[in-house]
C-alpha cells in the first residue's frame, strides 16, 4: 500500500488539505486524514502540487492529430470531403500507430488518463485496431477504444475502409473485447458511426453488441443542421424522435454532440437514460452550433466532454474542454452563471467515469489509481485561494506536473516517461512532411 500525500487533493468536492491518497497495485484505496494512514504504507510525498483524479475524455479520433491544420478553417462539408477523407486514405498501419501515438501523448501531457478512440479505418479487419492499442500501451494511457459499425451501403462518399456489414464489425468488435478480456487498461465498446453511416438496424445489432460486452455504445448524433436536415428527409423525423421510434434510446447509449435537439427530444433523452458527450471546442471549430449542456444538466442528462478528433478542435485536452463548456454556455445563454467551474471540474472527470461505465474519473476507494498532479508554483493557478476556478479557466498546460494511470507515473516534471518526444516528432515529420494543405 502506498500513501501519497499532497498539499492539496480534490475529494470530489473541491480542494482540501491533510489527506493522502492510499493506493493498491492499480486502484485507489480512497482518501484517509494523515492521521489515519495504515501502518506500513509506504508514504510518498509529492510536495507542493494539488492532486486530482486523471480527466476523462470520453470522444475523440486519434489518426486525425496527423491532419492538424491542414483542415482548418473550411465549412464542415470541405473540412470532410477535401481533408478527412482524402488524407485517410492515406494512413498505413505504421501511420496509423504515429496518430495514435500523437494524440494520447498530447493528452496524457494534457492530463488525460483515459481516452476513448473512437476509430473506423478497418480495411475490413482488426489490424489497424491493434496498432492504435499499441500506442496506447506505449504511452501508458488508459484507452477505451470504440470500434466503429460503418454501412457498407451508406449514402456518403467515405472511403470503402471505414466500411462493412453490421454483422461483420459485430463479430470483429466481439474479437477484440475477447483479446483484451480482463486488461485493465484497454476497454472495446461498440460505436455505430452516425445515423448517416449507420442504418437503425445497425445501431440495434451493435446496442446488442454492447449489451453482451456489458459496456456503452457510442453515436454520433444530431452533430450539425445538415445532419438533421438530411435525417428528416430520408427517415420524415428528427434524429433523436427516429431513435425513439426503432426503440434505439436507453443507458447504454452515448450520443456525442446532440446540438441539433429540441426541448422535446432533450427530455426524450432524459426519459430514456441516454449520456451526451459534448464536444464544445470541436462544435465550434467546425461551426456546428453549440450544445445545449445546461438544459441538459437540468434534466438529469449524464453529460461528459471530448475533445474529438484532432483535426477539429485542435487540443486534446479536459481542462481545455471544461473552459470551453464554460464559456459556450455563458455566451449562449447571455448568462455568466450558465455553468460553474466546479460542475465543469466534474464533467470531466466523474462524469466521464460513468459514461464510459468505468472506475475512472475519482479517488473513490475501488477506482483505478489515475492522477493529475497540478504545480502549485505555476503562475496560471494563482491566486491558489480560488484554484478550482483557476483550474478550469486560467490553467496553462505549463501547470500539469505530472501523471499516474493505475498507480504508475507516465508522465513527471511535465515529460513523459515511456516514449522519446524527439523520435515521435519525427515520426509525424515522415508521415506528414511532404504533405500540403489542399
Ligand atoms: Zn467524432
């Protein structure tokens, strides 16, 4: 047993002072006052930093950290059909790994400890999927990864490698949660791409999917007003009423994004169990709109954040994200009280947890032992008497000191520690060196 005390750690509540986190092989034993620190624990001191659970980025698409910028700045039908799917086309399994590679070491030095990966280019297989769990394991981060169901048949011009038959990404997902049965670190879930690539029946057969794995099932949803538009002209409703219709809502589905929802629709969610992953950087970015998180809240919608892909946002970091949730639900609702820095603190970490259906996001005993530690000398935390907001909308990167998954350091003194950041700068360089922006 370890006990790792502190100046500061966060209980879930805000910052208090005198605990220590107790810690077991990977999971947390819970926070204890330092006077109750069982005899033989070894005790580790980490000095002057504010320690807090690992955030939780429950969506986002690693290959596309290697398209940074060369998307930029188009409307969302030429950021797609002049970038991502051109430049996918282009990824090899060895590209593949070095996207993967980017974006969970830009998130772990972000504070990031668990990372959902919600990944379609399949070629058909499950190669490509190990390759981004590879780097996963090369990082040290705790991955989720969603295996996408993209049709075959669907009415997109997107590349013939994100496609299959349901019942082909069904069995390929199955295989995948059988080769990483019981590691603690790799977590598959079933993730029908969107209502445009993926047909209601194939939405049922990977809820299915989920239902065997005893895990969530992701969907994009309602991300953009032509998405919505394009639903009601093929289907005669609305992306949320066609879910309720085929019998498709309930607690196992994660929607991400869910902009383009009326007052009906948010309580049909509510109704139904359903969790939203809001992605307020990348629905800006891509001039999506902005989701309607308060209302959300206020219904008892589980709500976490994502940063999605790194071609639209273009960070890959919670803290980041709890900002931008802030500030979007201010300027939206013309209103500085919209959302707190303590219940974006919270969707970022707890709420993560819960969406994703892991022990995550939490120093509650029985959780996995995932820290942040913030630098407590860091100009951007000052003044340290109101931290918790200075967390969420002041904080620099500069501020992330160091980093545990599951009880091990991977990152310390603001490096990580299990890959070279020279060779992987390198890396990108020989993917993306003689590439240009269209
Ligand atoms: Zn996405």
């Amino acid at each position: 047993m370890r006990a790792i005390t502190a100046e500061l750690i966060h209980d879930g509540s805000g910052f208090v002072t005198g605990r220590a986190l107790l810690v077991q092989g990977d999971r947390s034993a819970g926070l204890v006052s330092l006077d109750a620190i069982p005899e033989g624990a070894v005790r580790e001191d980490w000095g002057p930093v504010a320690l807090l659970p690992g955030t939780v980025n429950a969506h986002g698409h690693a290959f596309q950290n290697l398209l940074k910028g060369f998307a930029d700045d188009r409307t969302f039908d030429l950021w797609r059909d002049d970038v991502l799917y051109p430049f996918s086309e282009r990824l090899d399994g060895h590209d593949i790994y070095t996207g993967a590679l980017f974006a969970f070491a830009e998130a772990l030095l972000a504070g990031v400890t668990t990372t959902v990966d919600f990944f379609y280019l399949h070629d058909g297989g499950n190669g490509n999927a190990r390759r981004v769990i590879e780097a996963a394991r090369a990082t040290g981060i705790r991955l989720v990864f969603a295996r996408a169901f993209y049709d075959e048949d669907a009415p997109s011009a997107a590349p013939v490698r994100y496609r299959e038959k349901a019942h082909e990404a069904a069995a390929r997902c199955k295989e995948l949660a059988r080769e990483y049965e019981g590691d603690p670190l790799i977590s598959i879930q079933p993730a029908p791409h969107s209502l445009h690539a993926a047909s209601p029946e194939t939405i049922a057969c990977a809820l299915e999917v989920a239902h065997e794995l005893d895990v969530p099932c992701h969907l994009h949803l309602a991300e953009a007003a032509y998405e919505r538009a394009h639903i009601e002209e093929r289907y005669g409703t609305t992306p949320v009423r066609l879910l309720y219709r085929e019998g498709l809502l309930g607690p196992r589905l994660v929607t991400i994004h869910t902009v383009w929802v009326d007052d009906e629709e948010l309580d049909m969610l509510a109704e139904a169990g359903v969790g939203v992953v809001h992605c307020p950087g990348a629905n800006a970015f891509l001039g999506d709109g902005i989701a309607r998180v308060p209302e959300m809240i206020a219904r008892g919608i589980r709500v976490a954040l994502g940063p999605d892909g790194g071609c639209a946002n273009n960070r890959q970091s919670i803290f980041e994200e709890m900002r931008q949730a802030t500030l979007m639900a201010k300027a939206r609702l013309v209103d500085g009280s919209a959302m707190t820095a303590g219940v974006a603190l919270a969707l970022g970490t707890k709420a993560g947890g819960d969406l994703l259906g892991m022990p995550v996001g939490s120093f509650a005993a029985g959780c996995f032992a995932d820290a942040v530690a913030l630098d407590l000398d860091d100009l951007s935390l000052q003044p340290l008497a109101t931290l918790e907001h200075q967390v969420v909308s002041s904080m620099q990167a500069t501020a992330v000191a160091r980093v545990m998954v599951g009880g091990e350091i991977v990152v310390d003194g603001g490096r990580p520690q299990r890959f070279d950041l020279a060779e992987l700068r390198t890396r990108i360089a020989e993917t993306t060196g003689a590439w240009t922006r269209p």
